[in-house]
C-alpha cells in the first residue's frame, strides 16, 4: 500500500530480462523508499543493477514484478501514456553525456521540455533564465555547447531538468564526463539544489561522489546489499 509521506517507495522489484536463451535477473527482490527533499546516490559496479533501477525509477522501464510508487502513483501499474505523463512533470534527467542541442544557445536546450509542454514563448525564456541563473549560467544565456566548458554543459543540462519545477531529479552519472575540479563543481551545486528542498537520486559508481548525498544505497548483483545514512554531527556513515 502507498505511503502518502514518501516520495518513492519501492517494493519487491525484481527485472528479468531474456536475450536467447539466456536469462539475466537485473534486480532482485529489490525494497526501499525515499523522502521528500532526500540527496540518495545509488552506488555500485557495472552490472550491480543500479542503471535498471534508475530506469525503473523514472518511469522509463516497469519491473518484471514488484511495485513501484511515485508520490503516491502506482507507477509499476499505470498505461503507458500516463507514464509519459510522469516523465514530464515528475521528473528531471541528467545524464553522463549532457544531451544538449548542437547547434542551440544554452537557453535554446533549457526551454525545451517547456516548449514541448506547450508553455507559451514569453514564460518559456523567462522560466529558463531563471533555471539558468539557478546553476550560475545566467550570464552564458547565447552560449552553445562548444563555447562552454564540460562543467558549464552540464549545468545547462541540470537548468534544463529543473525548469519544470519536477519533484524528483534523477542523475546518471553526471560526473562521468568531468575533470575532478569540474566534477566537484557540479556536486557542490546538487548539494545546495537539495539545500533549497530539491529531491535528488544520484547514479554512480563512485565513492567519494557517493558521499556528497545524504544517503547511500549500495548494490551488488542486483541486489540491495547496504543502505548507509550520513550523521548530520560528526559527518560519517552508518
């Protein structure tokens, strides 16, 4: 049953897939929840599940079996157009590789899920320039990709997941791509979006990225192995 207080609860997911004769279980029995305004890092080596899990949690793949609710929305049972629904007002997704336009100004890329919303012009460069003074581009607005740094294109693409204003930000990997001074850049600015009440999952397969969220879901063949919290005091886990 759906717990209005959580944002995500996830229970008893499991994901098989089949290719041939060979059968991969991607997750395994897989059962956790999340708050409002929480900084989670889902961590773990290549094949632990953590991608699968990401891709169930943003409404972009259902589990074999299980259940999965998001703000009190029985994800794991709704058709596929309210899904699509979901994606577009719940949810924010940056990736490893930015996604921007080529050829588009910064603000070009972050009006974009408004434009595909129907948002009228005037409010579409209005909302985008605040999202973009929000990740501190407000004075790279006419910039493309190529005249800006992997660290500035990659809060282009956290302006751009913001602009809807979603409940959720879901980030693969989005230091992936980055020198370390750039990566912890990016991290510093995920730390003071979940500061200003921003609920934040993090993909990553590294530990000391891991540690700049306030929780740290640990997986290992598909399975959920550890669930760490981070003590406000003295700053360690456990």
């Amino acid at each position: 049953m759906a717990d209005d207080t959580k944002l995500i609860q996830a229970e008893n997911l499991t994901k098989i897939y089949e290719m041939g004769d060979n059968v991969v279980e991607a997750l395994k029995d897989v059962s956790f929840d999340i708050d409002q305004g929480a900084f989670v890092a889902v961590m773990g080596p290549s094949g632990s599940g953590k991608t699968t899990l990401l891709d169930i949690m943003g409404c972009l793949s259902r589990p074999t079996s299980g259940r999965y609710w998001l703000a009190g929305q029985p994800v794991s049972e709704m058709p596929d157009r309210y899904l699509a629904q979901m994606r577009n007002h719940e949810i924010g997704f940056v990736f490893q590789n930015f996604n921007l336009l080529a050829r588009g100004s910064a603000l070009t890329n972050v009006e974009l899920p408004l434009l595909y919303d129907g948002v009228p012009r005037r409010e579409r460069l209005e909302r985008a320039r605040e999202a973009l003074e929000a990740v501190g581009l407000g004075d790279r607005v006419d910039h493309k990709p190529n005249e800006l740094s992997g660290g500035q294109r990659q809060r282009v693409a956290i302006a751009r997941a913001l602009v809807n204003n979603p409940r959720i930000l879901f980030a693969d990997e989005p230091t992936g791509n980055l020198d370390s001074k750039s990566g912890q850049g990016i991290m510093a600015l995920f730390e003071e979006l979940n500061e200003d009440g921003n609920t934040i999952v993090m993909v990553t397969h590294e530990r000391n990225i891991a540690e700049h969220a306030r929780r740290i879901l640990s997986f290992l063949d598909g399975q959920l192995v550890k669930d760490e919290w981070r003590d406000k005091k003295d700053n360690t886990w456990g």
